[in-house]
C-alpha cells in the first residue's frame, strides 16, 4: 500500500522559511517523478514543483521560482521543499505527488500523479 506523508508546514511570518518532506512508503520512490502541489481555500489544486525519479530535471512555478527548491533524497524515500522569502500569497495545503507513469520528465497537471499526500497546512502572516 502507497502512503505519502507530508510534514513540516506551519505558521510563519512573511520572508521567512520553512522545510517541506514527504517520505514515501509501499511505493517504487527511485522511479517516480515527484510534484509538489498547493491548494488555497476556494482555488483548484496549483502546481509548484517537480522533480525527475533521477532527481536531474526540476521544474517550477514562475510564482515560487527563486525562492523554493526542491529535492529528493531516494536513500530515504524522501522529498523536500525548502520555502524561503515566503509570501501570504503562498498560504495554502501543500501536497506531495508520486507520478510512476515513466514520462520523460515530471508533469505540472495534477492527473499525472498516481498518488497523493494529505497534505500540511502552510501559513504565512503579513
């Protein structure tokens, strides 16, 4: 059984960071590109970031671009978002992804993803 766990959310003030991971278990980690998405109250479902099963290929958001980064430790099963200058923009849930469809790179489109977090609470106050 697949089961992504996400933790490191929490409330902070504007430009200051916080570390997202997501440890991945029942799953072929080493060969899944990875996601991480974000959902606001009342929005649909944003994509922030990817990385590729080999951890080469990342892709952001033009929104977090410069600010967050993303990788992946497959040692440990584990994904990581590190958030900085963070904005009350970036308030939302915040998901990890596993996509095991062996595409060439990882997909912004949440329906490429097989598997989901359920998600830790990111809140930054202005």
């Amino acid at each position: 059984q697949v089961q992504l766990v996400e933790s490191g959310g929490g409330l902070v003030q504007a430009g200051e960071s916080l570390r997202l991971s997501c440890t991945c278990s029942g799953c072929t980690f080493r060969r899944s590109h990875m996601g991480w998405f974000r959902q606001a109250p009342g929005k649909e479902r944003d994509f922030v970031s990817g990385i590729s099963w080999t951890g080469t290929t990342t892709d952001y958001a033009d929104s977090v671009e410069g600010r967050f980064t993303i990788s992946r430790d497959n040692a440990k099963n584990t994904l990581y978002l590190q958030m900085n200058s963070l904005k009350p923009e970036d308030t939302a849930v915040y998901y990890c992804a596993a996509d095991r469809s062996g595409a060439i790179s990882p997909s912004r489109a949440p329906g490429h993803y097989d598997f989901w977090g359920q998600g830790t609470q990111v809140t930054v106050s202005s």
